[in-house]
C-alpha cells in the first residue's frame, strides 16, 4: 500500500447495542479497536467510561446537545466535526447506542457526506430498541404485522393504519415538537396523539410504554395502560409506545380459496421421473 492509500480517511458506524457490555458484536469490537479516533453518541455517561477503556481516543458528541437548541444544528455539527477527522487521513469509527442506523441522523448524515467526498464509508448493524422490545414483550412481528412511525410524523401526516397489527410510534416523549429543540413535550400534545390514536382504537385499549435497559442491573420498564390515561402518564423520552392490535385480522374474500384451487392444480400434475444414471 502506497503512502498516499495509507493516509486516506475513512468512516464506519457502529453500534453498542441498548444494554451496557451486553450487545457490543465482535465485529464492532475490532473497529473500535482498529480506529485511530472514536466518537461517541451514546446514551449513558457509563458506556462512555467503558468505551475509554477499549481506545485512548474517544470523543464525546454529548456536547453538542443543548437546552433550547435545534437538534438539526445538533446533528449537523456531530457530522461537521467526524467529517474533519476523515478529511485529516484519519480511520474514524462513529459509535452510536442501539442501532447506528436507527432513529440516529448524524450516522447517516456523516457517511453520506464521506462518500460524496470520496472517502470509504459504511455502516455495521447493532441491537436497536426494536429488537430487545420484541424480546421483552413476546412480540413475533410475523404474526399479525407491525407498523413503525416517528411519532411526531404520525400526527403531521395521514397514514394508513392497520388495526389488526401492532402499532409503534416512537420517540412519543417528543410528540407534536416542532422546535426540534425540547427535552420532551406536555400532556397537551399528547391529548392530540390520543384524538389521532381514537379514530383506530378504543380509548380502553391498553397500550404499552416500553423502554429498554441500559445499564445489565436494571430491568426493562414495561408500562400498561388504557389509551385514554396516556395524555396525563409522565413519559420519558427514551420511551417507546407499542400498542397490540385492536381487531381481528380481516380475511381477503376468496384468496384462500384462489390459493387452495393453485395447490390442487399443482397436486394433479405429475412429477418428471429423474433422469436415469449412466455409467461413466
């Protein structure tokens, strides 16, 4: 390798998991450990100290939150201030908690960035909160379906929603900001997400209010509650609402019928016999 491909920047994302120490892949592992500097964007103070523990270089992105502060200025200096590093030659590695590709702007931001600039950039894949919400709940989302949106999103915009299968909305702490700039919104925005949710749901359907562990001492926190005391529970901002579905799966008129006529045509035609072997 020449002097010049040595000293070529690059960038890789990835992800710590949810749970502290619990969910570091191996392959993350070893880009942490082959980085020249590692950025942090992670959820606690403690997966911070753990990370100084794996490489003498590690840079928080913690700062760059603030009171009253656009979070899009927020993502857009993380992305400034990893792209810097690239641009110096440097092997950069980008460590987000979860997933680095879920609900995380600056990862996506800063690795499309890289590569219009030329430089090798990608991304590793993480245990996000989904996953460990469908373990803690006992949720399969094969069975009935599931639907994922950005709570905000969700008021802002018309979606067609299915009742008949699981329902997400996430970063629901934050619903109706449109500010971008909150630590989390009142009871007031979250009586419009319960108008929006009664249109599909019983104001008696139980909800669940769900956030996964951070620390390997705590437990997963797991709220019910009918859908009409939502606007008034106290909800944190790493809380995911997950609501099971409200009716019974409505069966397409005649389509198993179809598939049953498919399988009995397939039955009556007879299978080739295999070819006879011949000797070499």
């Amino acid at each position: 390798m020449t002097g010049t491909e040595e000293s070529r920047g690059s960038l890789v994302c990835v992800g710590v998991g949810m749970t502290l120490g619990s969910h570091l892949t191996p392959l993350a592992r070893s880009e942490i450990d082959r980085a020249d500097v590692v950025f942090a964007g992670v959820s606690d103070p403690f997966v911070e100290m753990w990370l100084r523990e794996m490489h003498a270089d590690v840079r928080s992105l913690q700062s760059y939150y603030a009171e009253g502060r656009s979070r899009s200025d927020t993502y857009a200096d993380m992305v400034e201030v990893i792209l810097a590093e690239v641009r110096q030659g440097r092997r950069v590695c980008g460590v987000f908690y979860g997933h680095p590709g879920v609900f995380a702007l600056a990862p996506h931001r800063s690795i499309e960035r890289a590569r219009s600039e030329g430089f090798d950039a990608r991304m590793e894949p993480g245990i996000s909160a989904e996953d460990c919400m469908y373990a803690d709940l006992g949720i399969d989302p094969g069975t009935y379906g599931c639907q994922h949106f950005e709570a905000t999103q969700f008021l802002l915009y018309r979606r067609m929603i299915d009742p008949s299968a699981w329902l997400f909305l996430w970063q629901v702490g934050h619903v109706g900001d449109l500010s971008l700039a909150r630590r989390g919104t009142g009871p007031g925005y979250r009586r419009v997400l319960v108008d929006v949710l009664s249109e599909h749901f019983a104001v008696d359907h139980e909800v669940i209010l769900y956030k996964a562990p951070t620390l390997p001492i705590e437990s997963p926190s797991i709220r019910r509650l009918p859908l009409s005391r939502l606007a008034e529970s106290a909800i944190s901002t790493s809380e995911t609402l997950a609501i099971p579905p409200g009716r019974a799966l409505d069966p397409a008129p005649g389509m198993r019928a179809r598939l049953q006529a498919l399988d009995a045509d397939e039955a009556a035609v007879p299978v080739p016999a295999p070819p006879a072997s011949h000797p070499a």
